[in-house]
C-alpha cells in the first residue's frame, strides 16, 4: 500500500504527502482505508492525449498530475511529483508522425475533465454523471489547449491560451463549465495562426530547437 507502483520506491511517511496541502483530505481518507480516497484528489482528463502527455510532462509540470485508482481492493496513489520522462520531452516525434501533431484533428471534441450533472454528493452520483455524460455542468477543455496544457500549465501559459476558466483573446477554454463552451469545441481558438505550420511559433519548429 505504500508503494509507488511506477517509481517502486516506498513512500518516506504520510507526513511527507501532506506537505502539498490539497492532498491533505486525501492523506486522511487513504490513512482511514476508505476506498474513495481518489475522490478527494482534483479530478483529471482520462482523454488520451491530456493523459498521456500529463503523465509524461511528469514533474516536469507546474501542478504535477495526481490521480488515484482502486481496483481489485488496492488503492495506489499515482504522483507524478516522482516522475521523469525517460526522453527528451519536447521530441514530440518520439510518439508522434511528423505532420501530425501541429494542431488537434479536424472536428475534435472537447476535453471532459469532470463529469458532473449537479449533484456530486457520493460516489453513486458520479458514476451516474459519467454515464449522462455530455451534461452541462460537466468540465470542459477545448482541443487545442488540452493538447498544450497537459505539458504547459503554468498561470501564464494558460493566461496565454485563453485564461483559466474563461475565453480570453486567444479563446482556449479550460476547464470551464460545458455550457459555456463556445461550439463546435474549439471554434474560438485561434492558436493555429501562430502555432500551426508555418506559423510564426510553428509547434513542430519551436519543439524541436
Ligand atoms: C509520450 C507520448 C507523447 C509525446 C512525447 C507527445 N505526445 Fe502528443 N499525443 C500523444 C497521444 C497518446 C495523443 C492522443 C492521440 C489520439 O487520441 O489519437 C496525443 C495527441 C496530441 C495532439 C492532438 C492530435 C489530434 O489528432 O487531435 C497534439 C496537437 C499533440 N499531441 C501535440 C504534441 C506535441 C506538440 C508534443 C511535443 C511537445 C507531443 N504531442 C508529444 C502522445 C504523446
Ligand atoms: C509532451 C509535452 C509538451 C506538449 C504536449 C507541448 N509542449 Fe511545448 N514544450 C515542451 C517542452 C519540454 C519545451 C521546452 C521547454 C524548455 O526548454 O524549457 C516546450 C517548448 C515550447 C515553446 C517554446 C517556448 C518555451 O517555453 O520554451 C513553445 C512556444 C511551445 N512549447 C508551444 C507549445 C504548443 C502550442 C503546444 C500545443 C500544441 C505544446 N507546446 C505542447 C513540452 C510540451
Ligand atoms: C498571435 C500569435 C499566437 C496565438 C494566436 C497563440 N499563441 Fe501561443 N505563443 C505565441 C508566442 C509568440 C509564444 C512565445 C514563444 C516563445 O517563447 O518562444 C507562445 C507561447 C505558447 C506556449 C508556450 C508557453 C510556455 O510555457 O512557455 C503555449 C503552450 C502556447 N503558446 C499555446 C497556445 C494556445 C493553446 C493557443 C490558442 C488557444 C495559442 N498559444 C495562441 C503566439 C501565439
């Protein structure tokens, strides 16, 4: 229980995990044994490329991703606080084709981050907002910014891209209620412009300097 499945190293003490302040209520219920510990953690995208790119940015991220599981009565903690990328971070060609990855395809949906219908008292209801997932009040990531946000998440970065939480003048959306989304999802950003190729900080170009 108080091994890190990735790192395999044990934990020093729970003393240790409560020194990131917001982990404190899960510290408590993980210390109670109480099997939705994990729902004490920020919730985070299971979409493939905030996961895979949040994990990978490991500690290198401002806010490093955290995130739970329990399965077959095991709880595991995953922190990526203890994580380093075996790689250089920035060769997006160690995953991606070239030419693939300037830009999220064509008509690509929104990043869910939270499934929430209104009511998140128990477990019982998050489940039940998963599965009436899209609902309004679920939380939302539009696509371009979900692809950079996931490595980039300092304040600025995301002040950037469009504000947290709000459309700002570049009109990424993070994490902002479902039924605020400008639609189609990412219809308001304006990234490719500069990000895109041939752009003036053409993604493949400023990655790979
Ligand atoms: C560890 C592997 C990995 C690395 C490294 C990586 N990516 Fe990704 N990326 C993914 C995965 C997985 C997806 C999701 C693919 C899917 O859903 O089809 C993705 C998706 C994307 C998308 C959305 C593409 C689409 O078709 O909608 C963009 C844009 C992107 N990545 C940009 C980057 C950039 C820029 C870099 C380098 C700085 C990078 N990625 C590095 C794994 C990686
Ligand atoms: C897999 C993680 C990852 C993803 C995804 C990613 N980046 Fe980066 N990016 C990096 C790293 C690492 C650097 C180099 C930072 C350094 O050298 O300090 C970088 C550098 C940059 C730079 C150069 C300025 C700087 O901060 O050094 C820009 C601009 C940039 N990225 C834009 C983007 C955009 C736009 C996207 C989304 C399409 C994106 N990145 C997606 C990891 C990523
Ligand atoms: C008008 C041009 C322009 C637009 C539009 C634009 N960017 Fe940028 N972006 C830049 C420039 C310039 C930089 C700084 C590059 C550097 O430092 O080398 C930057 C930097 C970044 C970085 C790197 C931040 C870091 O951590 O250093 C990310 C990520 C990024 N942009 C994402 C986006 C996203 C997502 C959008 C759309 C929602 C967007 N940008 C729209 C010009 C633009």
């Amino acid at each position: 229980m108080d091994t890190n499945f990735i790192t395999r190293s044990k934990w020093k003490t729970y003393a240790d995990l409560l020194t990131r302040p917001s982990w404190t209520a899960f510290v408590t219920a993980w210390n109670a044994k109480d099997a939705n510990a994990s729902l004490n953690l920020p919730v985070t995208s299971n979409n493939f490329k905030d996961l895979v790119h949040g994990i990978h940015a490991g500690k290198d991220r401002t806010t490093p991703l955290a995130d739970a599981r329990f399965f077959q009565n095991t709880l595991t903690l995953l922190d990526f606080t203890k994580v380093g990328f075996p790689g250089i971070l920035k060769s997006c060609e160690t995953c991606h084709n070239a030419g693939t990855y300037g830009a999220p395809a064509a008509n690509a949906l929104a990043s869910t981050y939270e499934a929430n219908n209104g009511t998140l008292a128990s477990p019982a209801d998050v489940a039940a907002a998963l599965g009436t997932v899209p609902n309004t009040s679920d939380r939302i990531t539009t696509p371009y910014a979900a692809a950079c946000v996931s490595c980039h998440d300092s304040s600025v970065a995301q002040a950037h891209m469009g504000g947290i939480q709000g459309v700002g003048g570049n009109g990424g959306q993070i994490k902002v209620l479902r039924s605020a989304m400008v639609t189609p999802p990412g219809a308001a950003e304006t990234c490719a412009l500069c990000h895109g190729p041939g752009g003036i900080v053409d993604v493949a170009k400023v990655h790979s300097k």
